[in-house]
C-alpha cells in the first residue's frame, strides 16, 4: 500500500536523481538529458519531498550526495534498469509485426532526404506501409505529442525527457541571402542591409523566432516592412525586393531554383546555428530510432552536403553531421 504521508516516486525524478549524482550538477545534468535546469531542479525537489530527506548537499561543488542520496541511487540504478530492461523486451515484441509507421519531418528536408529516409525504413520492413507528414517543427512535434506520428524530425524537441528520446542528427549555420549584386567589395555590410529591404521569416514559425532572439541579443535593429513563413517565398521576395534575408542551408536548398538570382555569403555578425534531431518516445521503437538517426546522418553526409556544396562551394562547412 502507498504510503499516503508523501508523494510518489516518480521515474523521470529517479533519472534526474541519477544524472546530478554524476555529472555533478543541475545544468550538467540538464545537458545530458536534453532538457532545462529548472526542469531537473524540480524533478530532485520533488524526489526529495517523496522520500523525505534531502538527497544532496548543495553547499558543495560539485554536489555531493547525502548519506539518503547514497542509499537511493543504488535502488535508482537497479529499477531504471529493470524497467529499461522491460521496455526493450516489449519494445522488440512490438517491432517484430510493425505493419505502419507514422513520421512527421520539417519541410526543409522534403526535397533533401524524406524519400530517401522512407525506403530506409522500407528495406528493414518490407510489409511495413509508412506514412510521411511534412510540416514546421513545432507542427511535427506536435504530431508526436498527440500520438499522430511515431517519430518526427524536426529543429526543436519537447521537454519532457521522461516520455521522449531526443537524437542529434546535424547542425546547420545559418548564411545570409541577398539579391544579386546587392553587396558589393568594399562595402560596409551593416550599412548596406540598413538600407535594403529585409525579408523576415515570421515569428509564428520556429526559424523566424531564432532569428528575431537572436538579432535582439546582438542589439541588431533592421526596419520591417513583411513577414512571410515559407523558405520559397522568402528567397522568392529577396529577388523581387532586391533585398536580403537570413536564413539555413536547408531552407536555401528547398527554394533552390532561386539560387542563381542571389548571393550566398556568412553571416556579417555573431554567427548562431540550428540543430537538427530525431525525436521519438521512449520504449516503443526499439532500437529503430537509433538506426534511423544512423541512416539520417549518412543522408545527410552523402546527399544534402555535396548538394549545399555544388550549389555554395565556400560555405560547404556550414552544415555538419552530429556524432552518434
């Protein structure tokens, strides 16, 4: 029977326990699970109301565990190890009739490797009908979230590590685009773009808010006129505007038949990047996210790379594969 003086211990708590025991710290252990340091401060805080005791001494540094945290941790290890182990068994009973698979993908990759990605899954599951959703990241995130797709690609993920399993696949930074001729040698940058038109991504989409946060950081105020959501109609409107626009490798390679009528360049500021990831929820794929991350970052090295690079030789290095 529960015990009804305190609340119940909760497995996300016990893996936020176990991840400060040791790297030592919230924020340390924040990184390594993919999420926010007020997020794990609250899964210990909560633990510690379960058991009753404190389990760290927080004047040290790095933490240290209390005499409880020791005895704790190694009940964590043997139950998130029993329970990882039933979750592999059940996940490859699960795997061995997979007869649909649901992915939802950002739709910077529609052209790049999405149908490549498909016959990867195909040849592991050959009865396997699979169904491909493409949409903004937080659309496909959101797909995941409500059980609408099984895995999703996609530049952002969601907090809850508990339920889902976050894998890097690539990083990208981001360029800007201008009109051709725009720029030309020995021209001061920032005041150039002052005076041209800048075409913004708008803030009701994921890219359009990393790009205004991190304008707002550097203090970089361009005035402006339009917002649009789509990568096509973005380089489409620096074109027409003889204007400029930030944006990524992968949203240049999805309005590709623009390429000839601007220019390519670095960013003339703090350069900032995006990162790409696989996203499933725990326990219910076995190890095909793993193998499809796999698959992802070949893709990527083999086809979306060389491609970038025949179209941009000089900022071929702008897009790199993550390490497994």
């Amino acid at each position: 029977m529960a015990n009804k003086n305190f609340p119940e211990i909760k497995l996300r708590g016990l893996r936020a326990f176990v991840a400060v025991a040791e790297m030592g710290s919230v924020i340390d252990a924040a990184r390594r699970l993919d999420g926010s340091s007020s997020g794990v401060s609250q899964q210990i805080t909560a633990l510690e109301a379960a058991v009753g005791t404190k389990l760290f001494d927080h004047s040290c540094r790095p933490m240290k565990l209390t005499a409880a945290g020791y005895m704790l941790r190694t009940h964590a290890y043997r139950i998130l190890e029993a329970v990882s182990d039933a979750q592999a068994d059940l996940s490859k009973h699960n795997l061995a009739d997979l007869r649909k698979l649901t992915l939802a993908v950002i739709d910077d990759l529609d052209m790049s490797f999405t149908p490549a990605l498909v016959s990867k899954v195909q040849e592991r599951f050959q009865g396997c009908f699979v169904s491909v959703y493409s949409g903004r990241s937080d659309q496909v995130v959101g797909m995941l979230q409500h059980n609408e797709a099984d895995i999703c690609v996609s530049a952002t993920y969601p907090d809850d590590v508990e339920v889902f399993r976050t894998i890097p696949i690539m990083r990208e930074q981001f360029i800007l685009v201008t009109a051709k001729g725009l720029l030309q040698q020995g021209d001061d940058i920032l005041a150039r773009l002052h005076q041209a038109p800048f075409v913004q991504y708008s803030d009701s989409v994921p890219i359009g808010r990393t790009i205004t946060q991190h304008m707002r950081r550097l203090r970089l105020n361009f005035a402006r006129k339009f917002a649009l959501e789509a990568s096509r109609s973005v380089i489409a409107m620096v074109v027409q505007t003889n204007g400029w626009a930030l944006t990524t490798p992968l949203n240049l390679l999805d309005a590709e038949r623009f390429v000839k009528q601007v220019d390519v360049l670095e960013v003339p500021f703090s350069a900032f990047s995006r990162q790409i990831y696989l996203v499933s929820r725990h326990a219910e794929l076995g190890d095909l996210p793993d193998h499809l991350a796999d698959d992802c970052r070949q893709l990527v090295t083999e086809q979306v790379i060389p491609r970038f690079a025949n179209l941009v030789p000089k900022l071929a290095g702008t897009i790199e594969v993550s390490p497994r």
